[in-house]
C-alpha cells in the first residue's frame, strides 16, 4: 500500500490497482494504524481511508495471532506482532494479503494466509 501511495509501480501496486477497480480491496485495521502513524502521510492516503472498507476483527483474533506467532517463533521464523495481526485479519476473513514483505511468506506457508502474488 505505501508503494501505491507514492505512485511507484510493482507488480504489488498493479494488483491494488486492479482490485480498486473490483472494488474488492479491503484494509486490515492494523494496515490502517500503520498507514496513518507515518509522520508525513501521502496525499492519497486520506482518499484511501475514506473509500476503503475495513476488514472486521473478529472475536478472537487477539488469541489467534497469538498463536500464530508461536507457531512461527517456535520455528525460528521472524513473527513481528503487526505483521502477526494482519495475517491473521486476512486468514479470518478468508482474503488474500497484497504485500512486498517477505515475512508474511511464513504466515502463508504455516498459517494459511494467502497471498495475492
């Protein structure tokens, strides 16, 4: 999303563009926090927000996170909790995760988040 919103072209940002234009991107909460702690947000950063819908944290995800972050520790795999936390927003919701973090790679081949590439 950071790409995307300093108009650099990846193959990440073509796929924002391609789901913008579905209608099918949703924001997981803890991207939103991320978005807006950045203390020079991007002007396309305020239309995102307003039109974006969020993804829902459902009961439980705290608990859930937790534990998938264990699962990955426990095999000496790298687990920052908000990376944690957005695997595990989109795992609940059954969405795919657009993303150029390499890290989420361990959440998809252990937790079964998707990834979009």
């Amino acid at each position: 999303m950071i790409d995307w919103l300093k108009g650099v072209e990846t193959p990440q940002t073509l796929l924002i563009y391609r789901a913008l234009d579905g209608e099918d991107l949703h924001l997981p909460p803890p991207v939103e926090a991320e978005l807006l702690s950045f203390p020079n947000p991007q002007p396309r950063l305020a239309w995102v927000l307003a039109r974006l819908p969020r993804l829902e944290m459902s009961e439980g995800v705290w608990t859930r996170t937790g534990l998938s972050r264990r699962r990955l520790k426990s095999l000496g795999l790298k687990a920052m909790l908000a990376d944690a936390l957005i695997a595990q927003c989109c795992i609940d919701a059954g969405a795919e995760l657009i993303a150029t973090d390499a890290d989420f790679r361990h959440f998809a081949v252990h937790c079964g988040l998707k990834l979009a590439v």
